[in-house]
C-alpha cells in the first residue's frame, strides 16, 4: 500500500502532526482514523463531530470525503487542516 506524508494542523489545539495516510483510502476513512488518533494524542481536546472535516490549510477549501486521497491530488508535503 503506497502511503504519502502529509502535515495535520489542528487549529483547537494549534499543533501539527506529520502523518502518513494511505493513497488508496477514502478520505471519509482517513478522517475517521486521523480523528480517534488525534484525540489521544491532545489529551482528550480534540473531540470530532458530524461536523469534522478536512481542508486544505492554505486555502481553506474543504475536501470532498468520497473521493480517495490519490483522486483528490494529495501528494508528499500536502498541508491539511482538521477543523
């Protein structure tokens, strides 16, 4: 399975984390498991919701979650904001 790096920036705890996430997932997929680790590793701060969604950090624009990380154009280096 091909993986890329990636940077997570989640603005309720202003920390980043270099994640590795596999091309071939779901972004629905990703979001659910970059969620449950994120929650553990902030102690508990962040909390996701129906409401969570991935964006692009530097343009804000909200990422499509049925589409996979490899449709959606992610590569190595790409920064994302979980909000």
């Amino acid at each position: 399975m091909d993986k890329i790096l990636v940077e997570i920036y989640i603005p309720v705890v202003d920390r980043s984390f270099d994640v590795y996430i596999p091309v071939s997932l779901k972004l629905y997929e990703v979001e659910a498991l970059l969620s449950g680790a994120f929650k553990e590793l902030c102690d508990g701060q962040f909390v996701a919701s129906p409401d969570t969604v991935l964006c692009d950090k530097l343009t804000g624009m909200v990422l499509d979650i049925n589409q996979s990380v490899l449709e959606l154009g992610l590569m190595n280096g790409s920064r994302l904001m979980l909000i």
